[in-house]
C-alpha cells in the first residue's frame, strides 16, 4: 500500500466535511492493515451519506473494497480496503470508542518492547 491512497481518501474526506481526520500507521502492530484512518461524521444523516458516497468513490478511483460494515447502524462505519481501512463514526461514538487512545497505546507499546 503506498501513502497515495491515504492522501487521496484524506482529502476526499475533507471535502466530505469530515472532521477530525487522523491517520495512523499500524503496520508495525497489526498483521490486519497498513493504516488506519478515523475521521468524524457531523451527524446521523452525513455519515450514511459519507459510507454510501466512499463506496462509489471507491470504484471512481479503483480502489477495491472488501468490505463495508456499520452502513445500516448509522453510529460506525468501518471500510475495509485490504491494507488500510477507514473508520466513519459519529461524534458520540467517537468519544466512547476512544479509538486514537487505543490505537496510540498499542503503537506505543509496541516501540516500548522493540527498545528493550
């Protein structure tokens, strides 16, 4: 996976009006993706637009997708491209999940046991 595909879906995200854009690189900690992007919806009705829109993008650009989970639960929508996956949530959800914390933790962790 290249770093292109990432600045590509980032500002698409951003001309979605997605907030909160974060990328992060995994690879290193998870034998699932490379990256992992969240970014936050502005409500119910712009995250379903933003899932179902990221699936046409998607063939727009060539990108194929394997999966595209949450699309009919309006919280989470998570797409999953193979090596990198983008995760759409709601600001509430967002809040509860505390995906960067996780994310930071295990990459943080990671490094920590590389040093010793």
């Amino acid at each position: 996976m290249n770093d292109s595909a990432i600045e590509i879906w980032s500002k698409w995200l951003q001309e979605q009006k997605a907030e909160d854009i974060q990328v992060f690189k995994v690879g290193e900690v998870s034998d699932v993706v490379d990256f992992m992007m969240v970014a936050t919806a502005l409500n119910t009705r712009h995250l379903g637009h933003m899932g179902e829109d990221a699936m046409r993008y998607a063939k727009t650009i060539s990108e194929s997708m394997i999966s595209a989970d949450g699309l009919d639960g309006r919280e989470w929508i998570v797409l999953d491209f193979g090596d990198y996956m983008i995760h759409l949530m709601l600001p509430e959800t967002r809040v509860n999940i505390n995906i960067e914390e996780h994310l930071n933790s295990v990459i943080q962790k990671r490094h920590l046991v590389e040093e010793d």
